[in-house]
C-alpha cells in the first residue's frame, strides 16, 4: 500500500499548488484596472496546468515537465478530458511563457477575467475525477525551523 500512499500525497501536493496559483490569480483581479493582467493569466495557466497534472499522477500517467496545456490534455484519457477547445488550450499555454517576458502583447482584463474562469473550469472538472480523500488530504510540508 506505500505506492497508493505515495500517489496520493503527490497527487495532493499538485492540487494545493494548483489551489495557490488560482488562488492568487483570483485575487490579483480584485485591483481591476491596475491589475496586472498578464500575471493573472500566466498564474490561471499555472492551476490548469498542475490540475491536469495531479489527474494524470491518480492515473498513473507519465507526467511531462511541459506547461503546454495541449500536450497535458491529450495524455488525460478521452472520456475525462476538460472541455477546453483547441484555441482556449493554445492561449492558456501562450500564458506559461508570454506573459513573462517583454515584448508580449497587453492583455485586457475581460482577457485575465476569462483565463480565470478556464482555470475554475478545469478545476471542477479534474476535482470531480478525483477522490476525495486526496483532496481533503494535506500535502507533507516540511516545518519551518
């Protein structure tokens, strides 16, 4: 049982880093206009990006160090794949990168507000495949000394 025990913690530690980064995103909105919209998209992209990843650890998937939403959603099986069309895949995995750097193109808050909302989708999505003892379950920190 070790392994089960295993999956589940990592699977855990997915979903509250995927919860931080949702978590921040949504908030950051709350400064509307002088919100800094890239940083929300690139964090909504982040939470989609860690749920696909904790579903295909509980599935025993092999998971890629890739933030390319297309390629996480086409290793989920097809039966329980988030209803994201290609271009919403294509634009949240421009975030993991674009946002980051100069020279990529001002994003509208309407823009931030929709990447949030994608992100919440995925997120109820991947939470209602997973079991709950792993979502209830807090992932092993260490302590602070």
């Amino acid at each position: 049982m070790p392994e089960v025990d295993n999956t589940g913690r990592v699977v855990a530690e997915w979903v509250a880093k995927a919860e931080e980064d949702l978590k921040t995103a949504t908030h950051t909105l709350k400064l509307r206009r002088s919100c800094p919209t890239a940083t929300v998209c690139f964090h909504a992209q982040q939470s989609v990006g860690k749920y696909l990843k904790a579903y295909l650890v509980y599935r025993g998937v092999p998971v890629p160090k890739s933030h390319d939403i297309e390629e996480l959603v086409t290793r989920v099986p097809h039966q329980a794949r988030p209803n994201l069309s290609v271009e919403e895949q294509a634009l949240l995995t421009e975030y993991a990168v674009g946002t980051r750097y100069p020279g990529w193109r001002d994003v509208l808050l309407r823009e931030a507000r929709d990447a949030v909302m994608l992100a919440r989708h995925v997120r109820r999505h991947v939470r209602s495949l997973l079991p709950n003892a792993v979502l209830r379950r807090k992932p092993n920190r260490p302590r602070p000394t």
